[in-house]
C-alpha cells in the first residue's frame, strides 16, 4: 500500500492495457466513504482525446497503482 500526497497539476504514471501512459491530474474528487480504513479519493486526468477518454472511462483496473510525482517546471 502507497501513500502520500498529491495536488493538482502533478503528474501520475500508470499501466492501461499494456501500456504506460503519464497524466496531468485536473481534478481532485474526495468522497466521505471509508473504504479499508482508507478515504475514498478519485483523481482526474488529462486524456489525448475523446477515445482516450472513453476507454478510461470503461476501464476497470484491478489492483492498479499509479506513481505520482510533482509537475515538472
């Protein structure tokens, strides 16, 4: 299990479908349900485009973890 902080504009690296793709993170969603003792926070990304976008949101990652790291200047 990871933890640590994010903010808006970081970037984050994760694997969809074989492949490694790197985001802007635009948005910050936090919910008040308690999930394995854990909040329940849900980032958005900067997609490509509209397909991009699309498979994204009909993905469903199984055990799935993002690195994040600080925007780059």
């Amino acid at each position: 299990m990871l933890e640590g902080e994010f903010k808006l504009r970081d970037f984050i690296k994760f694997n969809f479908n074989g492949k490694l793709l790197e985001r802007k993170i635009i948005g910050i969603d936090t919910s008040k349900k308690i999930l394995n003792n854990r909040p329940n926070v849900g980032i958005m990304i900067e997609s490509l485009d509209e397909k991009e976008s699309d498979d994204l949101r009909n993905w469903n990652p199984q055990n799935t973890i993002g690195r994040i790291y600080q925007n780059r200047k």
